[in-house]
C-alpha cells in the first residue's frame, strides 16, 4: 500500500486514500506501519509533505492519545520522521498530542 501509495500520480490518490483510511479505523498499528514506509521508501519532498498533510496527520488527529509516547520516542531517534512532522497541523489533535509534536517539531532540523 505504501508503495502504491508514493508512485500513484496525484491525481489518483484518493483511491489509495480510502484504503489507508479504512485501515486507519480498523487498524491503527498497520496504519501506522504504513505511514513509516511511505516516509522511507522516497526522498520526494513533496510528496513527504503530503504525507505529513494526510495520514500522518489524520493518524495523529485519530490514535494520538494512544501512540504518543512511543511516536515521540521514534521521532527523537529519526530525523525524516520530525522533519515530516514539520508539515502537520494540528487539525483533530488533542492538545496534549499537539504539544508533543510542537517539541517535536522545534527539534526537527537539529
């Protein structure tokens, strides 16, 4: 999925997106596993910031509460992870989540 996810034009996205986002609901871990490797399979800024804008987001927006701690921990050891963390907004995180990821994002290019 996350191959076809990366190598999709733009335009066909929204296929994949449905998918990702039906996982997304049924299972947060996949999901998740996902999302990490969309982040390493390119070096395409661009698509790294959709990424961020979507499900890194949406997953954050979704299971926020509940991966934090571990999310935080990988953040501070993978710096593409903070610097797609750099493109998310806080949308439907909590802002307990979002106060992690500010950090997170302050570090991002250190």
């Amino acid at each position: 999925m996350a191959e076809e996810w990366v190598t999709t034009p733009r335009p066909d996205w929204t296929d994949g997106d449905d998918r990702f986002y039906q996982l997304l609901h049924e299972s947060p871990d996949r999901a998740l596993s996902v999302i990490f490797a969309m982040m390493q399979i390119t070096d395409d800024e661009w698509i790294h910031a959709n990424i961020a804008a979507g499900p890194l987001e949406d997953f954050l927006g979704s299971h926020g509460e509940a991966y934090i701690d571990g999310f935080h921990k990988l953040a501070l050891q993978e710096r593409r992870l903070r610097e797609l963390l750099d493109g998310v907004w806080q949308g439907r995180m909590s802002k307990a989540v979002w106060r992690r990821i500010e950090i997170l994002k302050q570090s991002a290019f250190s």
